[in-house]
C-alpha cells in the first residue's frame, strides 16, 4: 500500500519533492493503522527522515495519510510549500484544518519532550501506536518504560490505576509518573509476555483466577468508584443504553460498506424487549464490581509470580461476567479446553451460588456482554468528532451483529 506524509513546518506549510511538488510517500505491506512503528522505521530506512507520527487522516487497502513532523534536518531535495501548490494532495487545506486529538497538534511534541524531561535525564523514544483514542511511546532511559496519553473522555483509566495499583500491585502496574490536566503517564515495564502468546491452559485458569480475585476484592469498593467517575454499566444503566442504541441504530455510520441494514434495524427493535429481560434476569445474580472493558489477549501479561493487567480505558461498574463475553474470541482451545478455564473462574464465585447456577448465568452474562461492548463502541463513536470516527465506525455494527446472531438463535 501507499502511505502519504503531510509534514508540516511551525508555519503551516507542507513538505514535498522539490522536482514534482508532490507529497513524500512510501510503499508498505499493508498493517494495521495505529501501530505506527513499522512506518517510522521505514520512512527512517527509505527517506533518510526521522518522524514523529502525529495523526492518521485515512487509511484503506490501497493508501494511507498520516499527518507527521520532521525531526532529522531536511535533505535537499524537498522544500516546504503553501498546501494549495501541492499537487495530487490526497488531503485539502480545509481537512488538514479539522479535529484532531491534542498529540496532533504541531506543538505537542514540545509539550511531551517538557514532561519526559522533568522524568529523565537521557531518553530515546519510540513510537508504538497513534490513533484518535491514545498515543503510546516506549521510553528508553537506561531501564525501559511506556509514555500514554489518552482523550479526557478516557481519564477513567488514571483513577483506576490509581487505585488498583495500590490495593492489587501484583496484577496491576503502578504510575511511574502522570500529568492528570494533560490525561498523560508514564509507566515501567513489566518485561513480560503478553498472553496473547500463550496457550497453556494452566496460565489461562491462572489468569481468569487472579482476575476473578480483583473482582471479588472490589465489590465492597463498587460506591466508592462510582463517586470517582468510574463508568456505571450496571444493568439498570445498560437497559437505559438500550434505549440509546435503538434511538442512533439509523443514524450511526450510514452510507458505507459496514453499515448496518434496514432487516438488521428491525431485527434489533424486535429483539429490544428480550434484550432488556436478559439485563432484568442478570442483574443482582452476583454482586456488582469492576469489569476491565477490553479483556483481551494483548492487555494481559503474565509471569511465573504475577499476572498484570493493563490498559483501563474502557473500565466500568457492572456485572464482573460480562468480561467473558469475547475473551476467548481469538483462542486456539477446543470447546471442553474454554469451559475447563471458565469453571476455574466461576469457582472463584462459588460462595454467590452454586457452580451449576454460575454456569447458567455465565451463559446469559455472555449474551448480555454482547450489548454491553454494542454501547461501549456507540459511546466512543459518540465522543469522538466526526472527523475521527472512521476509526471507530466499523465496530459498532460488528457488535450489532454479534448481538443479533446471539439472540435470534435463542429466540
């Protein structure tokens, strides 16, 4: 695939080849738009050019466009023009002046060399992933450590930390370092693999175990992080999303490949009084806790001693088997290997009921999980400006689905 840099000077004009006034570009297998790293190093390799990735404007099969600034001096066969002498510009004057996330701006990189410098005396930084949801840079600075700045929307995932770092530090990495009036930390490097990488069923029982624990733990915590901010996802809050989804189902991402089709529209409003019942039925099964929002594979890591969970952005109050509900999605197991795992987790809530009654309710939990993670997409679509949502716009309709396919085959 092709990939397009608009590079901007202080001034606002546009890097491009002295020879055709056209944009710097390289060619690329083609990988997954936010994790920038591959990109740095080839623009490094093929251009001779240190960058600093600082936004995606588009992405396809075919190309991509990522807003970026010139760290390395400028070789002598470019030149910085006014955007309108740019030619065969695959991005206009009027959208390079549209909504991007804070670390897009031109200025921010000074912002961020201030706060690492306050933090390290001597640092190099690599760039992992940049998208309109969070910035992520690994810091080497002797030992190695990871920068993150994430939206306000998202400043949920500092308070969690926060306070499960220091009531669970062997499953939760605690700040190094944070700036909460610039929603930014830095943490240390737990130097473990992720479980992504792993399919011994053991480490996975292990895991589900040590989850389960934190969950427990916090369920006595539950008004206390509600009055942090902590998201309420409880099942009365999901029945009001309900209604919230049915209100924006014809409106949200219209008029493109993914959208959503008039019979998935009806399908959803026949099902909505069924959906509702399941959230009735489930609520108050087992006491109310924290769910992680995205348990999975690569936000997990594990070692002999300690399982660490991480990123928190979609953290909420509600019931603790809702994390189940895509878990095993990306896992090599047979079936009787998944329900082994799970028995090790629903063991840990054996004094709430017996394993036969979790069993059931694990089995609603999972459906029910389904519109949960349908309101956790619609509600990041919500949040981000409409310039951004072209991250986000296929997800809402996949959990859509999702959420179709897992009732019409109960009803």
């Amino acid at each position: 695939m092709k990939v397009y840099l608009m590079i901007e000077n202080s001034a606002g004009d546009i890097l491009v080849n002295k020879e055709n006034f056209t944009l710097p570009s390289i060619d690329l297998p083609k990988f997954h738009y936010a994790y920038c790293e591959c990109l740095v190093k080839a623009v490094k390799k093929d251009l001779q050019m240190d960058v600093f990735v600082r936004h995606c404007f588009s992405y396809n099969d075919r190309e991509a466009v990522y807003l970026a600034r010139v760290l390395s001096p400028i070789d002598k066969e470019y030149v910085y023009l006014n955007i309108e002498k740019v030619k065969d510009n695959p991005i206009s004057e009027r959208e390079l002046a549209k909504d991007v996330p804070k670390w897009a701006d031109y200025d921010w990189y000074e912002d961020l060399t201030v706060y690492l410098n306050l933090n390290f005396e001597d640092y190099s930084i690599t760039q992992i992933k940049v998208s309109s949801l969070s910035s992520v840079m690994k810091i080497a600075a002797g030992e190695t450590y990871y920068f993150k700045v994430i939206p306000e929307f998202f400043q949920n995932e500092l308070t969690i930390i926060k306070h499960l770092s220091t009531r669970y530090p062997q499953n939760v990495q605690s700040l190094y370092n944070y700036d909460l009036k610039n929603s930014c930390f830095i943490t240390k490097d737990i130097g473990l693999p992720l479980l992504a990488e792993c399919q011994d069923k053991e480490i996975w029982m292990r895991v589900l175990k040590d989850y389960a624990k934190m969950q427990i733990g916090e369920m006595d915590q539950v008004k206390g992080l509600l009055a942090k901010g902590i998201t309420d996802r409880r099942m009365p809050k999901l029945i009001e999303h309900i209604d919230f989804i049915s209100q924006r189902i014809k409106n949200v991402v219209r008029d493109e490949e993914c959208s959503l089709t008039t019979n998935e529209i009806a399908l959803w409003f026949s099902l909505e009084r069924e959906l509702k019942n399941e959230c009735v039925k489930l609520d108050n099964t087992i006491p109310d806790t924290i769910e992680h929002g995205d348990l999975y594979l690569a936000n997990i890591a594990f070692g002999k001693e300690r399982v660490i969970f991480f990123d928190f952005t979609d953290i909420c109050v509600t019931h603790p088997f809702l994390s189940l509900a895509t878990f095993f999605a990306e896992c090599d197991f047979k079936d009787e290997e998944i329900r082994e795992i799970e028995l090790a987790y629903l063991s840990c809530f054996s004094d709430y009921l017996a394993i036969d009654e979790l069993k059931r309710v694990l089995v609603r939990a999972k459906a029910v999980g389904e519109i949960h993670l349908a309101y956790t997409y619609l509600s990041l679509y919500e949040n981000l400006p409409k310039e951004q949502r072209w991250e986000v716009s296929k997800s809402f309709p996949s959990c859509i689905r999702h959420v179709l396919k897992k009732f019409n085959r109960r009803s």
